[in-house]
C-alpha cells in the first residue's frame, strides 16, 4: 500500500515538473523575446526594458524557470502585466466563477449518465434503450457551444426563464447564481453525459457475461441483485477512468462555454489574455489547468485502489 | 455472412453525402463565398438561398459547403498526423515492452500522459498563444493530441497481440521486432485502428470546429462553420437559421461518422463475430 | 430414490438445437457422469438443469427435482430452488470469484440467503467451518482474504464452499479440474467424493475425460452433438457399451502405446548445460523459473519433459527456442553453442498448444507453412515454397485445396495439422512440441498422435515433448524429465520410471493422473468386495 503510493506520489511530481518545463519552455524560450510579442509594436524601448526587468530577463532561463516554479509553490504567480494586479488575485476571483460551473457540470453529467447507462444495459434491446442510446448518439455528436446557443435561444429568448449571459456574482447570493450557472453546465454537461452513459452501459454489459455473476446466480441471487450486489462495483472501474478524463474535457470545454454565456471565469481570461498578449496570466492558467487535471487523474488512481484490492497491493 | 447494420447503413450515408458536398465545393458552389452583398443580408431560406444569407448578404450554403470542406480537411490531417506518428510509437513500446527493456516503453507511455494532461482546448490555445491563430496550427494542435490516443490504443492491442504463439512462431523463424509488428502485429490490430480513427475524426470535427469558434481556426475570409456560430450569436434573434444551418451540419457529419464507426465495429469485431450463440468457440472435430 | 430426472429434455437457442430429447436421472448420494467433446452440449446441459442459460432459450421436455417440474418454475422460484436444493460448480476457478469482495463476504453472503436469521456470529462461524470442510486452512486463508491471494485449486475450494455453505441436493460440477493441475485435480476429486458420502447429496459431474470419471462416477452418459449416445451404470458399462463412438471415446481415454524399440543414435542434437533462467521481482530475491538444469536430445531419440503448470518446462522450451534470454547455462544445437541466431535456427522447430493463437489470423495456409522459410539463407522462389508447402500439405493430410484457404476455416485437429506442417517444412532436426496435443479433444488428440509419430519416423527428426499430460508422454516418448519448481527432479527411461518412481514428486504425479484401466479395475474389485 505504502509503496503504491509512493510511486503514485513520485509520477505525480515528475508529470508536473515536466509539465511546468513544457508549459515555460512554449511561452518563454520558442517566441524568442517574450517583450517583444508581449507589448507588440506599440512599446516603447523604455516600457521593454521595464518589463525585461519585471519577467526577470536579465537571468538565464534556468534560474528563470527555477524562480518562476519556486515562486508558483509559494503563492507568488507573478503580476498581471495588463491588469497590474497580483496573478493570484486575478485567478481566485475567477476560479470562483469557473470551478463551481465544472463541479455543476460533472455531477450533472454523472447524475444523467449512470442511470441512464444502467438502465439502458439492465433492459438491453428495450425501446427505453433504444431511444436513450439513440440520444446518446446525438449528445456525443453536438458541438456544446452550438448546443449552449440552441439552449440560449430556447430558454432565454424564448421562454425568458434565464437570462442570456453574464454572471451576478456569488454576492447576489447562491441560488441566483446558481441559475446563472445552471445553462452553462447542462450545454457542458449533455454531449459529456451521453459518453458516460454509453461508457456506463457496455461497462454494465460486460460485466454481466463475467463468471462471477454466474457464481452469485448460482447461489440464488436474482439477476438485478447479482447485478447490484457484485456488478456494479466492478463495471464502476471503466466508468471511473472516463470520469477523471471528463474532468479535462470539461476544464477545456468550460473555456469555451465560459465565452457563449460571457462568464467571468478562467477561460475567458485566457482569451483576453492571449488577445492582450499578457503571457504571465496565460502561463499560469494553462499551468493551473494542468495542475488540476494531473491531479485528478492522481486521485482516480487512488480510487481505482480504493476500489480493487489487487491494485492496493501493487501486484496488479 | 456479413450483413450491414442499420447504423453503418445511415453512418455511412451522411458521411458519403458530406464527402460529396465538400468535394463538389472545390468546383462549384451556388454563390461565391467571398461575394458580399448588403443589400441582400439577412435573407431568410427559401428559394434563391437554401440557407439564406448572413450580416454580409453572403450565402450560408456555400458557406457551408466549403466550411465542411475545411472541416473534414483539418481533420484527415489532424487524425493522419496522429496516426502516423502514434500507431508506430506504440507498436514500438510494446515490443520494447515484450523484450525486456521496460524503459523505452515507460518513456513514451510518460510522455504520453504528459500530453493527455493538457486538455486539448488548452494545447491549442497554448500553441495559438505563442503562434498566431492560423489553420495550419489548429491541425498541428489538434493533430499533437492525437499522437498519444493512436499510440496508447495501438501500444495495447499489440501487448494483447505479442503473447500469441504465432508472434512465437514469427520468432523460431527468425524474423525480427520490427518485421514482426509489421507483419504480423500492424494487420491484426488494423481494425481497431480504423474503428478509432473514425472516432478520432469525429472528435476532430469537433475540435476545430471549437477552435475556430473561439477564432483561434481558419482565419477570415476562409469559412469556417466554428467561426460562422461565432458570428451568428449575435444575430440569433432575428436570424437564427444563421446559427442552424451550420451546427446541424456538424452534428449530422460527427453523427455519420460515428455510426459509420460503430457499423464498421459490429462487422469487423472479432469478440461479436466469435460469439456464437452457446457462448463459447465450438472446436468441431477435424 | 430418485432426486433428479431429466425426461424428454429438448434445449433450442435462437432456434438452433442444443439438446435432443435427453433422458437420464440420478439418486441421492449417487455420482452421475456427463461425458463428451467440446460441443456435445454437455455444459448446457447443467446450465439448463440450475436453469441459467443464454438469452433466447427454448426448453422443452420435464426437468423434475423429486418430482417437481423445474421448467413450470417462475424466475423467482427458481431462486430458491438454487439457493435451497442446487449448487453449482464452474471450470474455470480463476474468473469464478468476485475480484473485489473477500471470500468470506462471498461465502457468508451465500449462507445468509439460505439462513437469513442467522446472527452475525453465527454466520462468521458456519463460514469459517465451511472453509475447514473444503479443506482450506483458517490460519493460511482468514475469511478476509481477497481471490487474488489464492491459486486456481484454492479457489475452486471456496466455489465448492459457496455451493456447500447451502446444503446443496444435488452438486452440478461442470468441468469442475480442467483447469487445474492432476495433482491438484485428484485432490479436488477427492474432496467432491468425500461430500457425497459425508452429506449424501448427489453430484452430476460433467468432464471430456472418460478417464477422471470412470473411477469416480456410479453412472455414466455419453453425450454427443446434443443427444445422448449410451448410458449405464459403471460397473457394468466399460464391458457393455455398445455404441462405437463410447468405444472410440474409451480407446482415446486409454491410450494406445506405440512401440518403443526405436533405435536412438549417438549424435547429440540438442545439449542443455546447467542452463539458468532469473526472473527480478520486485522487493523479493530472484525466482529462478529454470534452475541449473541439464541434459541431452540424441538423433532419432523421443524425449519427454514432464510437469506442473508453473515447474518452469514453458520457460525452459522457449529458451532452448531462442524466444528467450537465460542467465546461466549452455544450449547446444548440432554441437554449436546456440543464442537464437538464424543459422541454427533451422535445425529447430515448435508446435504449440493452442490451435487457434498459433496462426496470423490474416494469413493463407500457404503463407502460415511457409514462414519458417525465412531462415534459410538462399531464399526460395514462390514456386518453390508452394511445391514444398504443398508436399508438406499432403503428408499432415489436407489437400491442395487447403492452400489458400484462412484458419478460421479449419477445426482445432486440422490447424494443428497445419502447425506440424508448418513445423516440418524445413526439414529440421528437432522439433518440440510444446504442449501439442493438450488442448484437443480425446479422440483428436490420438489421430494427432499417431500423424507425429509417422512423421517424426518417416523423416527421422527427434522430438521434445513437453506436457503436465502423463499419460500422454508415457506413451510416446522413450526417455522421460520430470520437472518441478524449475529443477530436473527425476530422469530415465520412460518404462523404467513409471514402473518404479523414485523421486516422491513422481510417485504423486502418476498416482495422481487419471488411468481408465486402473479406475475400471478398481470399481470391479470394489464391486466384488460388495458382492462378496
């Protein structure tokens, strides 16, 4: 068990070191001079030389590099070049936007999808699965920006239950700006969910051609008790991979969402970022980013050995 | 003995339906797609214009015509790119797996987990950071995150492939790694591939069409069918068929794909075909 | 009294016929065996009887447990009768229990069904005392133990624990130690009898082996393609059968010896010299699959190499194949030292077991015999090969017309045709045989036999036969290894060592491996003990 985790630890460290070195080595070393692509033609020799002396030019790129990550595991991102505000500051204002709306979406997802896989493979050839499957199909193939702007088309512009975009701010308080949210995370949810569900589904299935379901049957347990007293806990091991990488895709797709519905979260601050050129915000967002989705995938592998003793004893 | 699925059937439809409108988009399409005309914006669909015309009075079909054909280029080139580069990558793995050294193949399966931790959005908004929105860069970043798909699928069905006694067999006869994964591993994991590689195409489609509605595609005055949503959502009160037209056709195409996948599964997958009825591979007397 | 009788059984999948009007019964206390090859319907048989089939199942007929038609049962009384009166053992122990949940969860979960008041002390009790019957040591194997921690015997003990922990009537055992290894087989075996005496309960024991049965069984069914061919009683049915395809089955289960005055030369082919093999393992010292073993193959000469799954003789083959690296040692071939390179590789070659893995399923007959080929130094013309791979066609008996044909198309006996072909068509000096024959059917498995043994003759080539089969070796090699935990126990000729084992190891292993004749004689001795 210890030494499961140990190597776990330690893959988890080398991923993010090595991921931290992509991540400067793309935005400090490849451009060339950073000054120059950050200010554009528009600065002046003076304001390049002042920002030279900000990013820390003057020095190396390896004790840039070393300053920059030992700065990031003190709290120190860095100063907004555009928005001359603390990095940090910037990110938690918007990360309280964008981490509720992906916590919202994924267990969205997952409330929609488990059930409905399950159901789908318990009643296999079944009208019910039938037509789930046939929505699944569709989920997968609908682009969630395109599905967020049917949405917004529908439940704004033609009911007017929500409203378009925008967020109030968790001031407003917590169920107003969980409506806010709610279009959002359904347009990232839906086409993630009907993965899920299908995932869920064959996972289901197959588990039930296993010989150990035989064994539960042959003790006298019905087929949905053998299902649920034996299955589910073993069809739940795919399942879970496919959670830890949704968690990615809906990081990703949240940008994207976050520009349909004009949400002031991360994603949107990378765009702006990247338009304004402020490359200190963008290396630490996609830095963030990374951070989070390497350390899901961290924690599916925990659950994976919560899940299988064979895996917790590292004689897999 | 092989009967088409009902989904291969329609799968495979759309999918030839969309090849042949994008290809008829290189010589012909209703109007051009660069010709303004301000006087005729916002015309709704109908007769002159199938899919009536946007802010510039440009027409939406041919439009997205050459925007699906923008589409399915930059994923073929996309999927290829991944393909080539992550189908030998991990048949090299897993022989380096099957014999003896472990170090190469933990190399490559780390590096393929770093890649995986960037989601896919973020690489490419990464490299259109540093590089500049371009069509050329979509591919490439979509095409980065293809590499470690291909190489994991094909790395684990080749270790699935390397215990067999006929890889055994290859080897008594003297032949080596590489002609054996050639030979031997490469065409019996082929099905999976292409079954993969249509998904991979689907996502792709999708991809770009993310990346160009974000502006991070095919640059103006190049359409793009991401792009054209983009610019529809302003209109879409008044104009709504401009945001329609061009997301039905993505979904109708990813759709098609993957049906055509899934039917190209049922046909070629040997677990279905072997399944025989009493659940197990007769061994009928010789 | 009767427990179980099957009347007019008919079973139809899909509208395909599995079983035709099948007849039998069996009495408390009483073992009734179901012979036949792979698609006899044997298994489906005891799947129908428990009542848990594929999708799509038609029953017809009566299946009448003391006298209550099973067919007419809901789904939900059926439930009960599996948990009341029905137990059931599978043949593949390893798949068999839940990878995630203890094996007492799993026994206890089987108990409470039964006995759904029983206090929680009480059922930990009946489980632990449930694991003793089967013979599993609380002390080596607590109820916390998790599957993975236990071998393929181990846990076909806690299957049959399940199925006891229910005071079963009647024990369905389907293939219940093929999988296993004959020394654990015999135990297994023992065990099972050991409960129809101790609780009286009737076991129907389904098996492709007439040989495991025939000493165990008070009556026995031979099955073929859906329909029973003959049954009776034991005692009387080796003398009394009548059909020709029991004789067939009992002649294969008996096999024939072959003569053995064959003259071995005094040219060495093969020399393995004190050869090691290492396998790392994490946090443990060294396991040595391949212990610092030696010997010696001479022109003309039959070897056999005999053991356990697990003793380290797969190992041994493929590195005297070049497949794999050792770590100490020699191999000699032809009297050249040998580490897989390509000039000596011709004078080598292997069957394997499994006759589906051993052909690229992409690949024609013609293509699959002419691999070997590629070491030769001058390469063939493709007229050449085809002569040559048709030549060699003929001889393992398939015809031109099997040139360009792909495996699927072949049964199990044929592709292993083709593997002999294949293994032949250079002209090799030896050819090992890995397992060749184990995983085909009895009768097949004789004609496969005999195909080697005029072959091997007729082109004056040596072989190695490696198998955990007995029997099977001793009838077809002159000189015999027995290996066990990687080490060379016991060497000699073959008539020589069965006669008169002296390594204890051997000792267990023949008395452990089934023989029909000493299984009929012991039933007529018994049966006359009784008469007596």
């Amino acid at each position: 068990m210890i030494s499961f985790l140990l190597k776990k630890i330690t893959s988890l460290i080398i991923t993010l070191l090595v991921s931290t070195g992509v991540i400067f080595i793309l935005i400090e070393v490849v451009p060339g001079d950073p000054v120059a692509f950050m200010m554009g033609l528009s600065g002046s020799t003076d304001a390049a030389d002042a920002l030279r002396l900000e990013l820390g030019l003057n020095v190396g790129p390896w004790d840039r590099y070393f300053d920059w990550v030992s700065g990031m595991v003190n709290g120190n991102f860095g100063i907004s070049y555009t928005y001359r505000v603390p990095v940090v500051e910037l990110i938690r204002e918007r990360a309280l936007v964008s981490v509720p709306l992906t916590i919202y979406a994924l267990l969205l997802s997952t409330v929609i999808a488990i059930p409905a896989g399950l159901i789908s493979a318990t009643r296999r050839g079944s009208l019910v699965d039938t037509s789930f499957m046939g929505f699944a199909q569709l989920g997968v193939a609908i682009p969630n920006f395109w599905f967020a702007i049917l949405l917004v088309l529908f439940f704004s512009t033609t009911l007017k239950l929500f409203s378009a975009s925008g967020f109030p701010g968790w001031d407003a308080g917590f169920f107003i700006c969980l409506k806010a949210l709610t279009l959002p995370a359904i347009s990232l949810a839906l086409p993630q969910a009907a993965i899920l569900s299908r995932v869920m589904r064959s996972s289901v299935l197959d588990v039930m051609n296993e010989d150990y379901i035989r064994t539960a049957r042959a003790k006298g347990l019905s087929k949905k008790q053998a299902l649920f007293r034996h299955g589910l806990r073993n069809a739940m091991i795919p399942v879970l991979t496919i959670l830890g990488l949704q968690f990615s895709f809906l990081l990703a797709g949240g940008i994207i969402i976050e520009s349909v519905f004009s949400l002031p979260g991360l994603g949107r601050l990378v765009f702006q970022s990247i338009i304004q050129r402020d490359l200190i915000v963008v290396k630490s967002i996609v830095t963030l980013l990374v951070f989070s989705v390497v350390t899901i995938t961290f924690i599916v592998d925990l659950l994976y050995a919560a899940v299988d003793p064979r895996l917790r004893e590292g004689n897999s | 003995m092989k009967h088409f699925s009902i989904s291969f059937i329609v799968g495979g439809g759309l999918s030839v339906l969309f090849l042949m409108g994008a290809l008829l988009s290189f010589f012909w399409t209703p109007y051009d797609v660069e010709l303004l005309n301000i006087k005729g914006k916002f015309a709704s669909p109908g007769l002159e214009h199938l899919m009536g015309t946007d802010h510039f009075g440009r027409d939406i079909l041919s439009m997205v015509m050459v925007g699906t054909r923008n589409a399915i280029a930059v994923s073929l080139i996309a999927v290829g790119i991944g393909a080539t580069i992550g189908v030998p990558l991990g048949l090299w793995a897993a022989a380096t797996c099957m014999n003896g050294s472990r170090l190469i193949d933990e190399l490559l399966m780390r590096g393929n987990d770093l890649i995986f931790a960037f989601p896919s959005l973020l690489l490419a908004i990464l490299i259109t950071a540093v590089f500049g929105p371009s069509i050329i860069n979509a591919i490439i970043a979509i095409g980065i995150f293809n590499i470690p798909v291909f190489a994991r699928i094909s790395r684990g069905a080749a270790l699935s492939i390397w215990p067999k006694e006929y890889i055994s067999a290859a080897r008594v006869a003297g032949k080596g790694v590489s002609r054996i994964s050639y030979e031997h591993i490469l065409p019996n994991i082929l099905n999976l591939l292409i079954v993969q590689a249509t998904i991979q195409f689907s996502i792709a489609i999708i991809a770009e069409a993310s990346l160009s509605y974000v502006g991070l595609g095919s640059q103006p005055p190049n359409p793009s069918l991401g792009r054209m949503l983009n610019e529809a959502q302003t209109m879409i009160f008044f104009a709504p068929w401009l945001a329609y037209f061009p997301g039905g056709v993505i979904v109708a195409l990813v759709l098609g794909f993957n049906l055509m996948g899934d039917g190209i599964r049922d046909l070629l997958d040997p677990k279905l075909r072997q399944k025989s009825i009493t659940g197990k591979v007769s061994n009928d007397a010789s | 009294m009767t427990l179980l009788k099957v009347k007019d059984f008919s079973l139809s999948i899909n509208d395909e016929i599995i079983l035709h009007n099948i007849n039998m019964e069996i009495k408390a206390g009483k073992v009734l065996a179901i012979v036949g090859e792979s698609g006899s319907g044997k298994s489906m048989m005891s799947s129908a009887i428990i009542n848990l089939l594929p999708q799509g199942a038609k029953l017809k007929g009566k299946i009448l447990l003391n006298n209550d038609n099973l067919l007419d049962k809901s789904e939900r009384e059926m439930c009960l009768h599996r948990m009341n009166d029905l137990g059931m053992i599978f043949q593949e122990p390893m798949t068999a229990l839940n990878p995630l949940e203890t094996i007492g969860t799993q026994i206890m979960e089987a108990i409470k069904l039964t006995n759904p008041k029983i206090r929680y002390k009480d059922l930990l009790k009946k489980a632990e005392l449930i694991l003793e019957r089967v013979e599993m040591d609380k002390n080596r194997f607590p109820l916390n133990t998790y599957p993975h921690k236990l071998s393929g015997g181990q846990r076909q003990r806690v299957v049959i624990a399940i199925a006891l922990s229910q005071n079963p009537k009647l024990l369905i055992a389907d293939e219940p130690t093929t999988a296993l290894d004959v020394t654990t087989q015999a135990k297994i075996m023992k065990l099972l009898m050991k409960l129809v005496k101790d609780y009286g309960i009737g076991i129907i024991l389904v098996s492709h082996d007439l040989a495991v049965v025939a000493d165990l069984a008070d009556h026995i069914v031979i099955m073929r393609k859906g329909k029973v061919v003959e049954q009776g009683d034991t005692k009387t049915f080796f003398k009394s059968m009548k059909h020709s395809y029991s004789k067939q089955l009992f002649d294969a289960a008996k096999h024939k010896l072959y003569e053995k005055n064959i003259t071995v030369g005094s040219e060495v082919l093969l020399e393995v010299l004190n050869l090691t093999k290492e396998y790392n393992l994490a946090n443990k010292k060294p396991l040595k699959a391949v212990n610092n073993v030696s010997f010696t193959l001479n022109r003309g000469e039959n070897l056999g190499l005999v053991g356990e799954s697990g003793c380290g003789k797969s190992t041994l083959a493929r590195c005297i194949l070049g497949l794999e690296k050792f770590s100490k040692g020699k191999i000699h071939i032809a009297g050249r030292p040998f580490y897989g390179q390509k000039e000596l590789r011709r004078c080598i070659n292997v069957v394997f077991q499994d006759p589906f893995g051993s052909f690229n399923p992409r690949h024609t007959v013609e293509r699959l015999v002419a691999e070997p080929f590629y070491v030769l130094k001058k390469p063939l013309t493709t007229f050449e090969k085809r002569v040559k791979v048709l030549r060699m066609l003929k001889l393992v008996g398939l015809g031109d017309g099997d040139l360009k044909k792909y495996p699927h198309e072949f049964s199990g006996g044929q592709r292993q045709r083709i593997a002999i072909a294949r293994a032949l068509i250079t002209e090799p000096d030896i050819i090992l045989l890995d397992e060749s024959t184990s995983a085909l059917d009895v009768i097949i498995r004789t004609q496969i036999l005999d195909l080697l043994r005029d072959l091997t003759k007729k082109l004056g080539i040596s072989y190695l036969f490696i198998s955990h089969d007995l029997t099977t070796v001793k009838n077809i090699t002159n000189r015999v290894l027995v290996m066990k935990d990687g080490v060379i126990v016991e060497e000699g000729l073959t008539a020589e060592i069965y006669k008169n084992p002296k390594h204890h190891y051997t000792k267990s292993l023949i008395e452990a491996s089934p023989d029909i004749t000493r299984a009929i004689k012991s039933k007529e001795e018994n049966n006359n003990e009784n008469t007596l």
